[in-house]
C-alpha cells in the first residue's frame, strides 16, 4: 500500500456521479427517510462504514451525510470495490479508504483508517470492522449495525463471551431484511454474476446448491425458475427435508458432485467443496461461492495442483487430476472462489438494497438516538422500523394493501 | 344430542381400519418412535385429544394407546369427522365421542365428555379443549400440547393473563410442523379439496388467496403450480412485500373482487370477506375458506340473503343482490364456509401428518417426563425433538444429507 | 348385458339434471354457438357420439339437440359413464347406450346400437366407433370427428391403406384443443384424480412421467406445481432434450424405478410399465394411467402374480414378489390401470371441455355443411373455427387483446 | 466504410481465440459431427454466412473450414458483431468483412463484399443476404439455409411469388431449433442482457412481454422464474389463451402500459410499442426489444421527441412528455432498440447454438450433396438430421433415454 493510497482514481468520480444518480432513482424509499426526517439528527456524529463499495452504498453514505454526520468508508471486501463510486464519494466530502484489488493486508488497513477517525457509529458487513474495533478497543463508539448472517454470528459469540464493547443492531434480522435481500437480492445477483462471467447455458443443466439457507433458497428458486435441475445439499436435516418439499433433489454433496455442471456454495460455512468432491467432479464442471468469505470452495487446493489459466474474465481454468483419477479434467473457478454476485456482477440491485439500507438508515438513526438507554448486546431491528420500511417499499410499487378492521384487531387480541 | 351418543355408527369400524392401515404405512416415523420406546411411557395416564377425527389422527391415537395411556377423544371441528375412523378408535378401546354434522352445542358436549374423564394431558387443535378445560377449571390436566396458530395465540392470551393453569406445548411452533404442516399439507389438501368439491379448471383462473402466512403461501405457490393467475390479499405489509417477490399481485381485495374466479380465505381472521366484497365479485364467483374457523367469510350474510341450493355435494349457490348492484348473481361457497381442505377433501396427507403427529407424540412424552419441572407457560417444542423429526422424515425418504465436518464445527463456533 | 339395457337407473336423472346445468355454467362458448345460430342447422341428421358420458359431454349432446339433431350416446370407456348424466340425457329425448362398469362385450354392443340407429355424423373419442362404423360398412354416414390423438392416429391409418370411408375432422389437431386439452385439462384432471384416489402428499415425492408429449408436459408441470420432484422417460430423443431443458430429470423408466413414488403413464403407447420396472419398483409406489387405453401399465402381469385388496376406492394393493427379488413388496394400482383422470376424478373440467366441445361442435356443424365437398380424408380443424373459439373463451374470461395495425397486416405480408 | 476495410482491429484475434475455445468446449456436438465425417465433404465450396459474429457462430465458421469449404463471414446484425472473433476467423483464413458498429451503408455493403467471393452455399440469420443475393442476381449459389423465423417469412414470400433462386433449408424450422434455441437460448439470454444492462432487480418488478411465439415464452417464463408478475400481449388469440392457461395476465398493451416496470418486445412485428403506449407509461420504465429487427420499439418517436443520455452503458434515458401528458417522466430505452441479448449480453449460449449450429451445418451438409434433386422451394430440416442432433445433445449431457420396444413400434403403426 503506498502511504497514504486512498482510491484508485479520482478521475472516475462523475462516472461514479452517473451510477450514483442511477441507484438513487430506484431506492426511492431512503430518499423519503431523509427528506422526512430533520437535518440536523446525525450531526457531530461520525459514521464508520465498511460495506461493499457500490452504487448502492454510496445513497446510503450520502443520505447519513445529508442528515449531518461525517462519513468514512472502507470495504467489506478486497474485490468488490467499484472505483468510480470511491471516486464520487470522495468528491462529496466522504473519507473513503478503498480500490478495487487490496491486498488482505491493505484491506486490514483500510478498515484501521476508517476506525483512526473515531467513529461514533460503526455499520459493518460481515464483522471485519467490528472485530477490528474490538481487537483495537476503539472507544469512541457509542453503537454500530451489522448487515449479515455471519456478521452477527461472530457479535453473538462476542455478547456470549461478555466481551461486546457497544449495543449493535443486527440488520440482518429486520423481515424486511433477510426475507429480500438474502433469498432475493442474492439469489438474482448470483445467476447474473454467473451468466456475465461464463455465458453458461441454464435450462437443462445441473446446478448444485450447497446450503439451503435464505440465500440457497433465492439461488435454488431461481435456477430452476431458469430451467435447471437443481439438487440441494444441506446438513441441517430440516432445512433439507425443506428443500425437499420445494420439490428439489437433496443429497450428500459427494452423491452430487459427479453430476453437476455448476456448484454455488452459501453455506455461511468453510470448506464445503474439498478435495474428495472436486475427485468426483465431471470434466467442466464450474464452481462458485456467493456466501460472504472466500473460504466455502477450497480454493487453495486448486492453485496448489494446477496452473490457473483465465479463460475469460473472472473464470479461471484447472487442468488438474485429482485423487486417483487418471485422466486430466477441467475444472472452472469463477472470481477466484470469492462472492460472485459482487464480483462478477454488481451486487444486489438497487431496488433491494433499499430495503437493507433503509433498516440500516433508521437503525443508525435508532442508536445515534437511544443508545444511552441500549445494554451491550446484539439487538433486533425494532419492529415498528421494519413495518415502515415495508410500508414505504409497497408506496413506491405503487401496492396498496388492506388494513384491518376494528373488528379484526379486536379478534385478534381475543383469547 | 341423544344421550349416550358417542359416535354414528359402530358399523363403519372394518372400513375405517382399512383407513387407518393406509394412513399408517405412510407414516412410518410415529412407528419408528413408537417401537424406539419402552411401551409403559404413558402408562397410568389418560390423553384426551381434540383433533379432526381422521385417519391420520388415528395413528397418532393408536401410537399414544400402545406407549400405555388410556385415549379419549372429540373432534376439532364439527364438520370434519370421518365416522368409520371413529367407530374403528372405539373398537380399539378408545373412548370416542364425535359424529359428522354434530350441532355447536354437541359439539361442545363431546369435548366436555372427554374433559370429564379427567385428562392427565390434553392434545387440542384449535385450542376450543384448552379453553373449555380453563372455564371447567379441569385440575387432573398436568400439561398439554396444541396443534395450530389459532390455538398458540389463545393459550398466549391466557398467559399473558396470568390465567394459564398447565405447561401447553406449542407444536405448531416447531419447524417441522410449520414450515410443511401449514405450508404444504394445508396448500395441497386446499386444493385437492377445492377440486373435489367444483372440479373449476385452476390454469388461467384467477385466484385469490387472503392471507399470507405458511397457509396462503403454500396455496398460492400451488395454484400457481397448477396454473392459475394469483393475487395475494395481506393486511401485513411484510408479508404483503414477500408476495410481491415472490411474483403475485397484490392488491386490497375489494380491488380484486371483481376479477376472481376463486377466493380462498387463509387468515386466521374473522370478517375477512364480507358484504362489500360480495357486492363486486362477478358472477359465478367461489368462495372457500381454508382457516381453522368459519368466520373469515361472512356466510351469515350470503345464508340471510338468499336461499342456499346445493348443486354438488358441499357447494351451495346463492342467487343474490348485493348493495346496489341490479341483477341477480351467482355466488358459490364451499363446505359452508368451514375448512375446505377437510370438508370437501381428506384434511393434510399422512405424509405431512405425520411431520406434526411425530412432533406431537415425541411431545406428550415430553410432558409426560418433565412437567414437574415446566412452568405455566406456552413452550416451544424442543430442537433436539424437532431434529430427529427431520432426521426419520428424511430416512423414511431415502435421503442422506451432508454432516458438519469437525473443521466446520469449529469455524461455527468461532467469532 | 340384459337384452334392451340402455342405462343405469333413470332414477338418477335429477341429480344428472343439476351436474349438467353446472357445467353449461361454465361452457358459456357452447351456449353462444347455438344462440348465435339458425336451430335448424342439423335438422334431419342423426350425430351418433362415442365419448366418455360426463356432464361435458351433456351439455355437447344437448346443443347438438338444440341445433336440431337426433342424438345418439354410447361411452368411449366402459368405466368412464357418469350414470346419472346418461339418465338425464335419456330423459331429455337422447338415444344412451352407456352405463358404468360394462363388459368388454356390452362395451362393443353399446356401440353397434348406435350404429344401428344410421347416425350421418359420428364423434368419437379414440376410434373406436370409427372402426366398429368401418367394420360394419356403416353407409349412412356423411362423415365425423375425432377427439383424440390416439383415434387420429388410427383414422391415418385407415386414410394411408385407401379404406376410410368418410371425411373426419381431427378436432383433436386444433390448436385450441391440443394446446389446452391435452395439457391442461388432463393435466389437472390426472393429479385431481390420483389425489382423490390416494391423498398421496405430492411435495417431496418422486413422481415418474412416462412420456412428455401435451398429457406428459401437463402431468409433469403440474405435479412440480405441486412440489413434487420430477422424472421424465421418453423415447423421443427432441421430447427428451425438451423435458430436460423444462428443468426436469429425463432418465430411462429402468433407471428411475427404484426411487418413484408415483408413476404415471401419459404415452398412448403399449407396455409402457412392465415386469423388468415392477422388480425394480420400491414398497409402496403407486400406478396410474391417464392415456386412453388400459394398455400403457402391464397391469394383467401384476394381477395374475397377486391377489389384489382394494385398500381404498379405486386403489388395489398387490402383495408381491418380481423377479429375483426376495422380500414382497407392495405395489398401488389406480384405477385398474385405466385412465385415473376418468376414473378417480370426473375427467377434463367443464372449462377446458368447452373449447374441445367447441370445436366439436363447429366442425360437426362444417361438416353437415360442406361434406359433399369433403374428400375421405382426415382433415384439421378449419382454422377460423380454432380462432373463433379462441376468441370466445377470451370473451367468456373477460380477456381483451391487441388487434394488428394496418401497418402491421402489411409488413407481416411483405418480403 | 474505409475502402477495403475488413474487420476492426487484428490485435483482437488472441483474445477471440480464447473466446472460440471456450466456446468449442461447450459445443462437443458440432465437433462430434466435423469427426465422424470425411473433411472433404465441403471441398470446391464456397459458403458465406451472414450471421451474429459470436464466439459460437466461430465455431459453425471453423467447422466448414475444417470440412474443407472456404468460408466468407458478414454479420447479420451492426451491433452484434464480436470484433476479437472477426480478428481470430481473419487469422485462421476466412474472408471476414465484419466490425461492431457498422452504419447501415457499411452493413449492406459488408454482405455485398461476401457475395462477391461467389459463394455457392449461403447461411443467413434473418434474411438480408438471401434478399441481397437475390436483388443482385448471384447465380453461384446452389442452396441456402436461414437461421430465424422472420427470415424463413421472407423466403416463403419469394417461393410464393416464384421468384426464389435456390433451395433454402429452414434451420429455424427443425424441432431441434426452434423449440430450444428461440425459447430457452433469447429468453435467458435476453433476460441476461437486461440484467447486464440495467441490474434492474426482477423479484416483484412488473414485466410486460409483448408477443407469446417461442420467443416470448421463454422470456415469460424465465422473467416469472426469477421473481416478477408477468403480463403478456397478443394478437393472436390462441396465443393469448395458452398464455393466460400458462398463468400469465394477459391484456392489451394500452391496459398494462401504465404499470410496467419492464417492456420487452418479442413479435416479429413492426410498431408494436408506440406513442400511445409511451404516454401512459410510469416514470422510469424500461424498454427492451429482443425481435431481431429494430423496429418493434418506436424509437425514433423518442430520438425525435428527447435528447438521450447514456446513464449506463447501452442505457439511453429521454426525459419526454408525451401526448397530453403534463409532466416530463424518464423512458429508459435499451441497445437502442436492437436485440438486447446480442447487443447486451452474448446472445445465445453455446449450449443451445450448438443445437442450432448442428442443424446448420447438416443441413449445409444435405445442400452440398442434395442441391440437385432440390427444388427452387423452403425445405424443413430433414427429420433425420433432427433427431440425430438430439441424440447429440442428450449424450453430450450423459442422458440416456428408453427406446421403443418391437411390440411398440407394431403398436404405433397399428390402426
């Protein structure tokens, strides 16, 4: 890292302007939070970020920027920084520590910059930032927010062990949250990540899903909804037996693995695709992680045996023989086995970060307000905050829904 | 009621055990938990249950005789018994008292005939035991347990209250009841009801589905299946979002009444379609409703407002004038009203039941070994129950599932 | 078959009366052909039908009677008869000849009386008329119909060898016959009847489609509908890469025997399931035909190796031993191995019925009208019947559609 | 057009080789038949091909190479052309007169410059070298073969009016084409352009589909597999009706204008999405066009009414009041209304051209060795050639079917 390397290039910031105004136009519901709200509710604040670096963070950094506070911004992840909207960000007046490309050093740093400003509120995707903040014992925090599944696993076990520095609110949990962005967002972003890097024909081929999670749930849902053949695998039996009942082939992943054409891991887990199940694997078949951390296909295998050749961007080539195969095979790694609904793609699309962002907006808000009354401890989005998220994304469909009768509310609360 | 009436006719006892031998071969997990355990469990203990008097029932009530208890049961719904499997549970020695077509205050006579044989524990389904038990102030009942939503959030009420006189477990609340029970058994056997009754062509039919929950999700996702044209009616606007995601119309349903062919009603609400409704809908328009209650649809107002003809078995037309509408138009409604996938059908296949019955029977055991130690309170059913309900329900499937590797253990744990 | 026998019980024609209005509710179209047409148009012809007596068929019969015709019945299938259909038609003046559970022998014999009353036009569903009409060198015919692809395929037969004695329209070729017919009407009606039949849960079953020709893709996209996970077996290489590409598993029928829960056999094909399938069958899978003919499912195999116990209406258990194997198992046949949509369930909804009826009806119309110009061929349905029945039911649905432009007539013309 | 100027850049031709690997890899079938023939089948023979320069297209060009033809390669399209596959095919000896973004002058002049080489087989993808070679008289050209349904119109119109040169096989006709490459190959490459284009997020996103031929029904299909409520238009009534049965509103396009979120055009026709449409639209619409000419989207009614920016790559918004409209509102137009999945995204996937291919090159095949027992006539593929490339396919995914048995074949031939 050169000292003091902040972005890659300023030069980008109006076409990061461009997708800005884009992104803008379809998270139409955080305008309506700040545009309701007073100016003036996060001022003397700084806000830490650590989020994936996309159009559609940059509404959210500009909307707690427009409600007063300073900003500051690194990412969640080495390779999902898009360079313009770093650039636009940084023109706007927001502290921004990020390039697409960090080495897992830099990318340490990056979060440290952020956490040297002394951040009152810390919104982080998949914990990196918060444990950072924890290992640094950062105590101008008075709160933060976490985005992910595996985020608040890792802030739990913090709580658990009473070492939880500062009240956090687990976005993930708000309905509005993990109901779309995981099985939604993800789950389109996925397969579009997966079509622009390999072109690869849907209909008719076999797809292996590795975690039938919300976000298995989205992938699994709409391969087929693309004409796949979809086998699922899981080991947790109710989610398997789940997974079943939505009518998709559930087996061990060593069954599954001479099959498949195309094997998406979102596990949350680490090294789900090993060594026996790339043995088993068919000549081309494609391999692809879409869970937060690069460490659900073991990857490390494959460049330790073959030379990695890129045969078209993001997709690298093994010609490998493993186990007691005779024959070299190919084997296909799509965005060297890291996220690739944000590497190969952009991400999850505008429309559904609204939702994500709009919890994490009134949740910032939530702590920057009550956080003197809040214990150490992982909280739930408040509830009355994940009914006007859902209220304001049906207003901008245009959806009206009805409303129960005094008659109904009173049935309702009756014995 | 004449006195003394327990059940229509003991003739019908060869061919429910017919029924009941078909239900139990499909249901191989409640065997499997049977033969596990030592036959003297439920000794010295009477169970009385109130459950839909059918054959999947059967076996649940068999189960609990062979693990030693003594049996009593009435039906759930007045509407919803199968005479032969009743008159076959009371050759087997249980004592039995509910009839096809028994009238409300039968209806509630027969509970109170099995509360009156002091119940050690009490298995209900709707919750309408539970309450009559509260009001009798019934003191042999050391714990119960209670199949459905409608019934939890009543024994929630009387809680909350400080009411509630015996630890309930809430089954309803356990994964592998919700997540098929509801969803699956209920969303096929709507439909399989919903045809037997009207045989209507469903591809290109517009449905409407009010509600949802596990219930209206899994009849919407199988009208769809089938290929009708679906809009969602919710009250939640979560729910209402996830409707909208998961690709249904939705609308207030006084926009959607003048386009359905078919409303189905999954709310758990009361005077969900009502007079204003009925007033847009077209002609020939079919009402059914798949909740626990006959409230959701406003039948009192169609039976007030014309006189009902039955034109196949369970389907009654009304021609009626509603508000200020001209002419005369053709309305239909279901099995009158009361849950349509047990009225017209056959209620959940065993399959599905034996999911909950399973979950059920694990936890009468359950209350049967602990209660000294449980409080007054609604308990979930416990993971370790809800896992090995997962675990035979797969087996019984053929289907093996992935096991956390020690490395994964360890990486789940960690923070 | 007693000498003179013509239905069941003339006692069941009020009950026929109300099916009947029932389903004219729902063939508005039909109504619409007559009422928009001189009722003399049949006047003096005598139209002899051979279809499966269902209160569908009613309301074709009594339009046909309405525009002036005799009308004669006999059933296309001896287990198929609606008795109380053929009692109301009786009663209303038709000629029936047709009752539930006839002989093979009285089956031949329902149909020569009809032949016998010199019928000029004759409908048939499967050919079988046509052959007796063939056979007997019936000469007051002028010419016919057929509604099936499996009768087509017989009058092809006939037309390539120069023996077809007259001109039939093939209202099975419609588009608006096959198109909906064939897939959706005995789509839903296969699944409606083995759900009546068995109550089988069908999400997370393994459900066999034997063949994907329209029945097949119906069967199969609908049993996913329901959540059912699919097999297609096909020996058509382009119908295999299409049902594949449609998201299903396609496998031989040897191959996909041990693990299917249902099997359903859709090919108008012989032998379909046979011996060397049943020994590799798991306990308990079930056995339905929904193609027309008993053929497709060996079932003379399995009744002369086992006793059959009918466990439930229409479903016979055979306790059996096939091959090589060594414990029994036991095998589900529904229906006896006749078409179970029929059987079990009351065949195509009247909705779907309406547009085939359609078309029956409008050919038989052309027919009266232009045979003297017609050659012995097998001829389609005149195209401007297919849109105009199109374009009833669209009415009858509400369902409005663009119309081309000018300019759109003109460069659909142009080179 | 610089004189003489042939592709855009050579430089290219490394990563085009790539790229035609890739490719090739996934399109074992075409290699299988190149193998299994002897190469001097195409010796002495010229062929020129008017078709998508895409890395697939690179390897339908190879193989007639390698069959010994010299090839002449334009593209069927100014904005579909891959320029790193014009560089690789230049490189291995064709005769390449093809850059992306050509004026209509270069585009014509491009099919002139092939014709010039003589060539005596001729391969379109939409007619206008057919047209071309017609209006200039060519008269080396012994047979030809056309890719789609628009350009199969256009040579009917010419055997129509007799004045068709040669015989023309109708690739577009083989069951093998048409059922996989217009259905699944546009409809998820179509839907991946959009996704490139726009990230536009799909669950819940109102998509109106204008046109339900093959083309529309996978776009459809595949746009309600991925989460949106689909409406289609129709002129066609039975189309209509199939798609309403399918479960998809249908309406006219003036009724659903207002409240699409995404248009995309599918017909074949001219005109379809026009000003009345575009002044009932919402703000921020998008417009797409799959159809292989641009003229289903009036685009010049927007160029002509708003200036465009480009906000995303192949994104042009106009900012546009429209007929009595009061308020401007943003109209989104795609790849300028071309062909979004050429332009946006790579066209097909190799998978599905492979089938498509495969029929080409047989069918160039059965022109060199048939030409002159053909007439001046549109052929259908030969069904031979049909079914052995589904076989192909079928093995190249390891799929193994069941073949009739004798007493089947007696049986289909049977009466």
């Amino acid at each position: 890292m050169l000292p003091g390397k902040k972005i890659a290039d300023t030069n980008l910031a109006q076409k990061g302007r461009l997708s800005h105004e884009w992104a803008r136009a379809r998270m139409s519901i955080i305008e309506k939070i700040v545009v309701g709200k007073d100016s003036k509710l996060l001022e003397g604040l700084t806000v830490g970020f650590c989020l994936h670096v996309t159009k559609e963070t940059s509404v959210l950094v500009m909307a707690a920027k427009r409600l007063g506070a300073k900003v500051a911004l690194c990412s969640a992840n080495p390779l999902s920084v898009r360079d313009d909207i770093a650039a636009f960000l940084q023109q706007e007046g927001a502290s921004v520590f990020a390039w697409r490309g960090e080495t897992a050093q830099e990318y340490r740093d990056c979060i440290r910059q952020v956490l040297a400003l002394s951040p009152q509120i810390v919104t982080d995707d998949g914990g990196d930032m918060h444990a950072a903040a924890h290992r640094a014992k950062v105590n101008s925090i008075i709160g933060g927010t976490e985005e992910t599944t595996s985020g608040v696993k890792r802030l739990l076990a913090l709580e658990r062990s009473g070492r939880l520095m500062y009240p956090v609110i687990a976005v993930n949990n708000a309905r509005t949250k993990y109901l779309f962005d995981n099985r939604h967002g993800t789950g389109q972003s996925t397969l579009d990540g997966i079509m622009r890097a390999t072109g690869m024909f849907l209909p008719g081929a076999h797809v292996v899903v590795c975690g039938y999670g919300w976000v298995g749930k989205g992938v699994a849902a709409k391969a087929r909804g693309m004409g796949a053949v979809v086998t699922v695998t899981e080991v947790d039996p109710v989610r398997a037996l789940e997974a079943r009942m939505d009518g998709f082939e559930v087996t061990t992943l060593l069954d599954a693995a001479p099959y498949g054409d195309l094997f998406v891991t979102c596990t949350g887990q680490t090294g789900v695709i090993r060594k026996e199940h790339f043995a088993k694997m068919k000549d081309g078949a494609i391999l692809a992680n879409t869970g937060h951390f690069d460490v659900e296909i073991d990857a490390s295998f494959l460049y330790s045996n073959a030379r990695p050749e890129e045969v078209r961007p993001g997709v690298e080539r093994f010609d490998i023989i493993v186990a007691g195969g005779k024959k070299k095979k190919k084997l296909y790694l799509l965005s060297k086995g890291r996220v690739v609904n944000l590497v190969a793609a952009e991400g999850h699309p505008p429309e559904v970060m609204s939702l994500s962002f709009a919890n994490q907006l009134m949740s910032i808000l939530h702590v920057a307000k009550n956080y003197e009354k809040m214990e150490r401890k992982v909280y739930g989005v408040p509830e009355e905050i994940d009914l006007q998220v859902a209220k304001s994304a049906l207003d901008a469909m245009g959806v009206r829904i009805d409303e129960m009768t005094e008659e109904q509310k009173k049935y309702q609360n009756s014995g």
